[in-house]
C-alpha cells in the first residue's frame, strides 16, 4: 500500500527578540555643596606666595630683636647696670616693638590673601571632583577660626583639595602638607606660651628666659612659613595643569 507522501510542516518563523535599548545614563549626582566654577589661582597664589615672604623677612627682624633683647637682659640679669647696658637695653625695647609691628602687618595681609587663596583652590577641587570632600564648602573658611577644630579642620580640608588637584590617575602623597602643618600648629601653640611668658615676665631674669621662647617661636614661624610657600606653588601649579588638561582630566 503506498502511503500518501507526507507533508512536512514548514517551522514558524521564530521572530527575534526586540533588541535591547540601552538604558539612558544617570545623571549626574548634584555636588552637595552647590555649585562651583574653575577659577585661576596662579593670581592669588603669586599674591599669597609675595605676601608669606614678607612674613619671613618680617620674623627675621624678629628674631635679631629677640636676640639683642635675650643678650641684654642675660646681661641685667647678671648684675650688669653700666651705661651702655642700660643703652642695649633701650635699644632693645625698640627693636622688639618694631618688629612686632612688622610682623603684625605682614601676618595680617598674608592671611586674608592665604585665605582668598585657599577659598579659590577649594572651589577649583570642587569642581575636579565634586564628591571628594569631607568637610562642607563653610568650613574651608570658618575652620581656621573655629577654636579646637581649627587644629585640624584646616589640615583635612587642604588634603582633600589636594587629592582632587592631583593628576588624574595617580596619587599624589601628603608629606609635605603634613609638615607644614605640624609646624603650623607649632607655631600656635609656642606664640600662645611665649606671648604670656613676655607680658607677665617683670624682672630680668624672666625677660631672658621669655625673649628666648619668643625667638625659639620666631623660629618655627620661618620654617611654617616657607613650607606655606611650598604648598602654595605646588597646588597652584597642579589646579593650573589640571585645568589646561580640559573637562576629560577632571574624570580620571
């Protein structure tokens, strides 16, 4: 018996699966201290670096005030009452009030420029990287005056910057801010214990041992100084870099 010929059933198409469409991208999170603008800070830091100079050769004069006054008083407190001692002396007196006002001007000038400065520098961080900072945008001014925290709030803000600031792809270590800080606070802390030493010192002997905290302050406040001035270039120079890269660095 012959069997029909059989009539294979053509498979349905499969139709294919939609392609899938990729997904929008996210935008961006808001930087949670509002917005901010890239802004050159070779200017201020010149301005700053000019002005911490000044506080150097300013501490200086200071330091040889400090000295003839620690001579002179060595000298009193040793029985020494001649003319010419009484003469240092004088000049002596002269000496240390000049250069406290020398190194009040500069240190006045130099601070509101530092701090224009470092307003300038953490906008410019907020910008590289809008999501790297600890400490809120306020606190990059009011950390410096706030008591306690002004011992370190400070520190961490310039660490931040300066990671945010740093070429993208590498990690740029934090040594030298790290020692300029600790002369920093050094150097708050020894002009706290020196300024009282010299306003309650009343006799000759306490004069000498004050003008010799006073200039060991004097000292510390140079080298606090010229690692500002460190800083201060290094970081101008790497926002300054960064932002010639263009808007693509600032991803790295």
């Amino acid at each position: 018996m012959t069997m029909p010929p059989s009539h294979s059933v053509p498979p349905r198409p499969v139709s294919p699966m939609p392609a899938a469409r990729p997904l929008p991208p996210l935008p961006p999170l808001p930087s949670p201290n509002g917005p901010a603008w890239l802004r050159s800070p070779v200017g201020l830091g010149r301005a700053a670096v000019a002005l911490l100079a000044l506080v150097i050769a300013a501490d200086l004069f200071a330091v040889w005030a400090d000295w003839t006054m620690y001579d002179v008083s060595g000298a009193l407190a040793g029985g020494d009452f001649g003319d010419g001692v009484q003469e240092r002396a004088a000049d002596a007196d002269t000496l240390v009030a000049t250069s406290g006002y020398a190194q009040s001007a500069t240190m006045v000038g130099s601070v509101v420029v530092f701090l224009l400065w470092f307003l300038r520098v953490r906008s410019n961080a907020e910008v590289f990287s809008p999501h790297g900072h600890s400490k809120s945008r306020a606190w990059a001014g009011w950390g410096w005056f706030v008591p306690v925290v002004s011992l370190w709030f400070p520190r961490r803000v310039t660490l931040d910057i300066w990671d945010a600031s740093a070429p993208a792809g590498s990690r740029s270590g934090h040594a030298l801010v790290n020692v300029w800080w600790t002369f920093w606070v050094l150097v708050l802390l020894t002009d706290r214990v020196s300024s009282r030493s010299y306003t309650k010192a009343g006799t000759a002997g306490e004069i000498h041992d004050a003008a010799a905290q006073v200039l060991f302050c004097d000292v510390v406040d140079i080298v606090a100084a010229a690692l500002a001035i460190l800083v201060v270039l290094r970081l101008t120079r790497m926002q300054h870099l960064k932002a010639l890269q263009g808007p693509a660095a600032y991803a790295g």
